[in-house]
C-alpha cells in the first residue's frame, strides 16, 4: 500500500485503462452469441442477409474492441512507467541520504537491484493489474453468466473444472511464492560481485586473479540460474495442467450440447458458443494464476524496495547554519566504535583543537584511526562519545548542506566522474568560472598535465578516471576541493600518489593561495607534514603527541622513530640511485 501514492497523480490514466479494457471485455464477451445466430439463423436458417449483416457487424466490434485493447495497454504503460519513473527517484534519493552505515549494511549490489531490477518488477505488475487485473475476473463472470443462459446443464461441467484448477493454482503458486525472494538475493549477489570486478578491475589483473573471480561470479550466477531453474519448474507446471482441465471441459460441454441438440432443446450455433464460454471462462483462471505469479513476485520486490523507502538515515539534518568564513574544529573527548564493531574502539577519548587559519596535520600508522577521526567532523559518521564542535556548536545541531559546504575534501582514493576534467574541478563548485577553474588547477599543479592534453581542460574523462594515472586523479582531487573556497580543508592522504617535488610545489602553492583555510593534512610521510603549525601522532585510536616536528624530534619517540626510519630509507634510496 505505501507504493499505491506512487499511482495516484496518474489515477486518470489508471481509470482509462481498466474502462478501455472492459469495453474490450464485453466485446469479447458478445462475438460468440453473434456467431451462434449466424450458425443457428443465418447458415441453417439460409438467410445470407443475416449472415452478412451479423458478420460485419462482428468485424466493427472486433476493431472497437481492439481500439479499445490497445487504449488500455497505453494508458496502463504510461501510468506504470510514470509510477517507476517516480518510485526510482525517490529511491535513489534515499540512498543518496542514508548513511555509510546504512549503504554497507544494505550493499551496493543489493542496492543496484533494488533500484534496478525490483522497481522494474512492481512496474511490470502495474502494468498488469490494470489490464489483467480487470480482463480477468470480468471474463470470468460473464463468460459464466453467458454460458448459463445458453444451457443451464453446462454449470455440471463448470462444477467440475474450476476446483480441480483452483486447487491446482493454490499449490503450485503456494510453493513457488516464497523462492521469489530467493531469486531476488541471489541476483543481488551476483550484481555485487560484478560491481567489485568493474570497479577493481586494474587489481584483479595485477593479481593474475581472473580465473579466481570468474569462478566465484559463475558459483553465484549458478546459484541465480539454479533457483530460476526451480521456480520454472514448478510454474511450466500450471499451463499444462490447466489446459489439460480446459480440454477435457471442452470434450464435456461438447457431449452435453449434442445430447441437448439431438433432443432439440439446444442448437449448434450455441453448442459452438458454449465451447467458446468454456474457454474464455478457463483462460481467464488461468490469467488468475498468471496473475498470482506477478503478485508474488511483485510482493517480494516491493517488501525490499519498501525497506528502502522506510529506512531513516541515522544521520539526521540539524537546523543551526553558520554564516562564518573561519572555520575552529575542537574534537572534546571523542570516542568511536564502526557499527557493529567489537572490541577495542576505533578511538578513544581524542581531546584537540585547531584554531581558525592553523594548518595541522594527523600522523600514524595504518589502522591507527586517522580518517575515522577527519570522517567524524563533516558527520559521515557520529561520535559514539564525546562531541565535535565546529566554531563552538555540536556538528550534530548543524544543518547537513551548510556544515558540509564548508568543508572541502581530497581523498586519496579519488572518486572522478565521467565528463570532462573541469567538469569534475567544478564539482566542488558548480557555477565556477574558467578562470577559477584554471587557478584551482595551478594551485594543486595540475593545470601543467592538463594542458598537456589535445582538448585540455575538455578532455573527457572515462569512467572512473581509468585514463589518468594516480597522482593525476589526486591533483584533479586536490583542485575540485580547492575551488570551493570552505572554512577547512580535509587532505585524507590526497598526495601519495604524488613525487616528493611535486608534492613541494604542492605544499609551497598551497601555504601560499589558501591564507587564512584551516586545513587538517593526514599523511604517512614525515616529509609531507613538517612544516605544519601542529602535528598529532595518533596510536591505536589516542593520541600520544601533539607539537611542531621539531618540538616532536625532542619529546616523542614514537615520532622520532617514525622519522628516523623515514629519513634511513631515503638515504638508502639516494644511495641506491647514486650507485645505480
């Protein structure tokens, strides 16, 4: 029922059609009375003006009925697609709202079918509950109602046929209802392992691990096609078997209409009639059945979309908006579990500020909890404990858009997206000039291998940004976040891709155009973060020293071992090369 309002603004398309189809019905319903007076008035009575005025009389009903047919598959596909048209925006606009959490906890292969393959599902059912859902019944009644007013004795045969298909229908529909859902999380299976492929396509081949991953998308394409396979089984079932049922009825209204027409109780022209009554009354239970099918299996695609729909993001929108170009991050015994996560926490009790224009910069090892601490204050995340104040207010209490508009973010896995390269600078920014864009290149030097491109900064880029090299992707990353002029500046290990002169000039351009930007850098190079105002070193979630790199050399070991073992490779490597 929560996707009937989906239905609604098209309710005149959804009355049309059902009208347009018992017109089509009734029709239907009337061509075998007419040719049972051609045979009984017409060829036996030899009367050819009959015959020929009944006849075309036939043939205009037959082209208003199909006038009428084809109205209703048009108003039924135009409602149906408009209702999949809007369920599928508001879907995505409901993923696009939940949280990290949330998206991980459904999977992004389930959530491509659900956007995908289930709405077309409870698309397709419109569609036919506004045609089938009305032909039906309708043909079932009155092809009853019809055949009864030609012989009465023809309901023994009716008596008979309709429980043993009923029963029929009931069992094998009951059997096959459930695997629906089945069907439905295998193909999400398969949708996530092709999703991993495509977008890890680069490792899978560096790891010569082709035949590995064909072979799991195989098991759980199998798996699909095997529970496909079952559920076929048991619905090639139901025509067979019902068309077994209609023949036999046939066979019996045919021997009770020759023993009426030999005692001329009945006439040929209505035992024809009465065959015709029979069948269009065992379709129809037939298209019930079919009807039951689309039902169930629209049931189970509806009950995941619904789930969807019902979801409430965990992260809820505050209303405080802030209208300060400076940016003060203060971080007050903060403390983070992942959902589900056991053990010990992500971090614990993290107590820091970063004053407005102050650059710092957060060191570690891997796992140490550098990017779930920087995730905590744009809230793709909450804190389990503790708060995050921005400028002084709780992170929670601010309204999403204007919390994250001012921050700018580079990652270093950098997410481009299909269109040219200022396009994707102009995310950050979407009504940039190209004078911004080409500045925001030059400051993350990016603007020397753009311009080395035919089409410059029209180059298109493929999907993902397969046609650039890593560092490039992170300079195109660097500059989209740039071009946003935000309070802060988050560097999630945006530069490892990058050579350490390129990431000087980096460095230099970036203390140079972004003045009064609080920027938080993380980064495992010492060489990328000693000339920040402030370093944090972070171990197994606390942090264990917080100065300037060179207050860090005198009271931290841990960083002058980091360093030290940093700066023994380098030389190592220098060495390397000077004898190589």
């Amino acid at each position: 029922m929560k996707l009937a309002k989906y239905l609604k603004p098209y309710w005149l398309c959804a009355l049309l059609s059902p009208l347009c189809m018992l017109g089509e019905v009734l029709i239907d319903l009337l061509q075998p009375k007419l040719m049972s007076k051609i045979v009984n008035d017409g060829v036996l009575g030899n009367n050819m003006h009959l015959i020929i005025s009944t006849g075309l009389l036939m043939l205009l009903l037959v082209a208003v009925g199909g006038v009428a047919g084809a109205a209703a598959s048009g108003f039924a596909g135009t409602a149906s697609q408009k209702f999949g048209n809007d369920l599928r925006k508001d879907a995505f606009s409901k993923v696009m709202n939940l949280s990290f959490q949330q998206t991980d906890k459904f999977t992004t292969g389930s959530l491509v079918t659900r956007l995908t393959n289930d709405i077309s599902m409870t698309q397709d059912f419109v569609a036919q509950a506004l045609r089938i859902f009305v032909r039906a019944p309708i043909t079932f009644i009155g092809g009853i109602i019809m055949a009864l007013s030609l012989n009465a004795k023809f309901g023994i045969v009716l008596i008979c046929a309709l429980p043993v298909q009923l029963l029929i229908l009931a069992i094998l529909l009951f059997k096959a209802a459930p695997m629906f859902s089945i069907v439905q999380k295998k193909l999400d299976k398969v949708n996530s392992v092709t999703q991993e492929n495509v977008s890890g396509a680069r490792t899978v081949k560096a790891f010569l691990r082709e035949d590995y991953e064909t072979k799991r998308f195989n098991v759980a394409n199998d798996e699909l096609v095997n529970t496909n396979i079952k559920v076929q089984k048991i619905l090639t079932l139901i025509m067979p078997l019902l068309m077994i049922i209609m023949n036999l009825s046939v066979i019996a209204v045919i021997y009770i209409g020759g023993y009426q027409t030999e005692a001329r109780e009945m006439q040929a022209g209505d035992v024809m009639a009465a065959v015709t009554y029979i069948t269009q009354i065992l379709m129809s239970l037939m298209m019930v059945g079919m009807m039951f099918q689309s039902i169930s299996r629209a049931k189970a695609s509806a009950a995941r979309i619904v789930e969807v729909l019902n979801t409430t993001p965990c992260i809820l929108s505050g209303s405080y908006r802030d209208d300060a170009a400076s940016a003060e991050i203060e971080f007050k015994n903060v403390s983070f579990f992942y959902p589900g996560h056991s053990g010990s926490p992500i971090l614990n009790n993290i107590s820091f500020t970063v004053k407005p224009g102050e650059k710092i910069a957060i060191l570690g090892s891997t796992g140490s909890g550098k990017s779930s601490l920087v995730n905590l204050i744009p809230r793709f995340y909450d804190c389990t404990d503790g708060e995050v104040l921005f400028n002084g207010v709780d992170v929670k209490q601010y309204d999403l858009e204007n919390l994250r508009s001012k921050i700018g973010f580079a990652l270093q896995k950098s997410e481009l997206f299909t269109g040219t390269i200022s396009d994707n600078i102009r995310w950050g920014l979407p009504n940039a000039t190209d004078e911004e864009v080409v500045n925001a290149a030059k400051i993350a030097q990016a603007d020397d291998f753009i311009t080395s491109f035919n089409d410059g900064y029209d180059t298109v880029i493929e999907e993902k940004g397969s046609s650039l090299s890593g560092g490039q992707k992170q300079r195109i990353s660097i500059a989209r976040a740039i071009i946003r002029h935000p309070s802060l500046i988050i560097f999630d290990d945006s530069a490892s891709a990058l050579d350490l002169g390129t990431e000087s000039r980096l460095q230099k351009a970036l203390a140079e155009n972004l003045g009064d930007i609080t920027t938080i850098t993380i980064a495992q190079r010492i060489a990328s973060v000693m000339n920040s105002d402030r370093i944090l070193v972070l171990e197994n979630g606390s942090i264990v020293a917080n100065g300037s790199h060179e207050e860090l050399l005198k009271t931290s070991k841990v960083y002058a071992d980091i360093y030290d073992s940093q700066t023994k490779n380098a030389n190592s490597q220098k060495g390397a090369d000077i004898n190589g």
